[in-house]
C-alpha cells in the first residue's frame, strides 16, 4: 500500500497559510498537510530552515511540495531539496560543496531506509485552492511523482473563464 | 556586454528581479556571480532552469565573471550582475569593469553583521568593500523593487568624501 504523501504549501507571505485554512474549511482538518510562508524580507536560508523543520516532523513520508511562483524564493528551496533528494536516491556522490544539511541522518531517513524504501519528493507550481483540494483527494493512492503529474493534468480545469461559459449556457436554446 | 543592472541579493534570482527589475533594466544575460553558487551544482541547475523566458543565465565564480566580461566586451547583449557579496563587486572593478551603480535588495544577517537597513545586514568586510566602491565613485543604493525610493547606502554607513 502506497504510504499516505504529506502535502508542504510553499509560498510568499501567508498565502500557503491561507489556502491550506481554505483547504480544511472545504475538506475538514487533515493531517500531514502543512504550510510555509516566505515573510516579507526574509532570506532562503532562514525559509530553508522553516521548511527543514516541517519536513522533519514527517519523519519518513513522501512529500509533495505545491508551491505558488514558479522561479521565486519558494519554489527555488523546494527545488534545491528535490535535487539534493534526487541526488541522494542516485548513490549519493555528492562533492563536498553539495553536502546536503545536518537534517540528514535523522530518524525519519533510518525508518525509511530500514522500510527498503527512501522518502521521495515530488514538486508543483501555480498551486490553487482547487489543485490542492485535488491533491488532498488523490494523495492516498498515489505516489508524489504520480500526483503531480496528476495535478498538473487537472489544473487548467480549475481555471475558467464562468462569465463567457454562463453567457453561452444562457444564449443556448432550451 | 552592456551593463544594465549590478544587483546584490542573496535570494539571486527570484520573483522580484524576473518581474520587476529585468522590467526596468532589460538584459538577456545574467550572470550569477559567486565562488560559493558557482560551486554549487544543485543551485546552478535551479538558477538555469527558472531562467524567466528569453533570458540566458550563466552562474559563475568571481575571477570568471570579470574574464567573461572583459571577453565579451564587444557584445552588443544587456547583462545584469547578481552578485551576494560586494567583496566581489570589488574584484570586477579592480579587474576594470565599469560599474557606476550598485543597487543593494537583500542582505540577509549572519554571524558579525549589523542590520542597517530593513533587509540589509553587513559584516566588516562588506562595510570595507563597500567603501571602497563609494571611494571609486561607486552609487550604493538601497531598493527591494525599482519603484522604491532610492536610499543611500554610502549615507547611513557614514561615508564621507
């Protein structure tokens, strides 16, 4: 049975924190579904720090990270974790500059290990409240990887133009 | 290569430079500039693919930045410089890259800086490096986003001339 992926919400002042309240008021209170805000003036190293943090209290699951801007501060950390995850899955020969942070080692990683599996990472930008109600739905059965190309198959149909489509609903004869 | 933009942040490139300052400033280029990002595979990957559309990004150590610069020199392209440290700013000056501006938008505190500015902290050195681009003739101003007021950094670290 695939392991239930945790869901991080990255994004640039409390949006992430918004839309996971949004989230809950629609689909009730869930677990592993966490939020990150990038504060106003605030560098990657201390967002990276806040990041490391939650994904620590995941121990061992997969995640899947949504964040709002492709390219900004956000979205550039979950990248960098993606790479070092990626990077560690494929025999870990990382140079001495690329050395992944202290978190490394932690229990979450032995329990993962010792389950004959590591934690993947999966990563999607542009997220809404429907892609991530979309994802809270769908996380059970999938694995990170899956769910995100998932996401981004459903995405553009959570983005209408209404005023257009009642108009022609409107116009059509009954 | 035409120097548009000479920016220290160290988010590099992020949401306020491709929307904003490439607005204000055009360039094709970016040169990313530091030994640290430029030792970084990981980064390096990031910063190249969330290059914003049209833009090349090419990340690279300090000595070859001011090789490249000096190298390209009859390329008619625009290049921003995004740097972390002004240290480096020095060096490219030394190595004779006109540089008449600065603009400051993130220095973030570390161990032995002192805030003086809302998002700006600087250490020594940095207060060393950035008198000595103010005693070049160097503007250091202080802006998050182009339609910011300008502030003088040479000000409020106390330079005189």
């Amino acid at each position: 049975m695939p392991r239930m992926t945790a869901i991080v919400v990255l994004s640039h002042g409390s949006l992430s924190k918004g839309l996971v309240e949004a989230a809950c008021m629609i689909a009730g209170k869930s677990s592993k579904l966490e939020y990150v805000c990038l504060e106003e003036g605030e560098g990657p190293e201390s967002f990276r720090r806040k990041v490391d943090a939650v994904l620590n209290t995941f121990s061992e699951d997969d995640v899947l990270f949504l964040v709002d801007l492709f390219g900004g501060t956000p979205s550039n950390i979950a990248s960098m974790l993606f790479l070092e995850r990626a990077q560690a899955d494929t025999g870990g020969q990382t140079s001495e500059c690329t050395k992944p942070p202290v978190e490394q080692g932690s229990q979450g990683e032995v329990a993962a290990l010792a389950s004959g599996r590591r934690r993947s990472f999966a990563l999607v930008t542009g997220v809404n409240l429907g892609m991530l109600l979309e994802a809270i739905n769908n996380r059970a059965n999938m694995r990170p990887d899956e769910l995100a190309s998932h996401l981004v198959e459903v995405a553009p149909a959570t983005i209408v133009d209404l005023g257009r489509v009642l108009l022609e609903g409107v116009r059509k004869p009954s | 290569m035409n120097i548009s933009l000479v920016r220290i942040d160290d988010r590099l490139i992020h949401g306020q430079v491709t929307t904003a300052w490439l607005r204000q400033y055009p360039a094709e280029v970016i040169f990313v500039i530091g030994d640290s990002v430029a030792a970084n595979p990981f980064q390096k990957v990031v910063l190249q693919t969330t290059a914003p559309a049209g833009v090349t990004v090419e990340v690279m150590d300090t000595a070859t930045a001011a090789a490249e610069l000096i190298r390209r020199s009859q390329d008619s392209r625009n290049v921003a410089l995004i740097l972390t440290r002004p240290a480096d700013i020095v060096h490219l000056v030394e190595q004779g890259i006109p540089i008449r501006s600065v603009n400051v938008g993130g220095m973030q505190p570390h161990t032995g800086s002192r805030q003086v500015a809302k998002s700006v902290s600087v250490d020594q050195a940095d207060e060393l490096a950035f008198r000595h681009l103010f005693e070049k003739g160097v503007e250091l101003e202080i802006r998050m986003v182009p339609t910011d007021k300008k502030q003088d950094l040479a000000k409020i670290l106390g330079f005189t001339r």
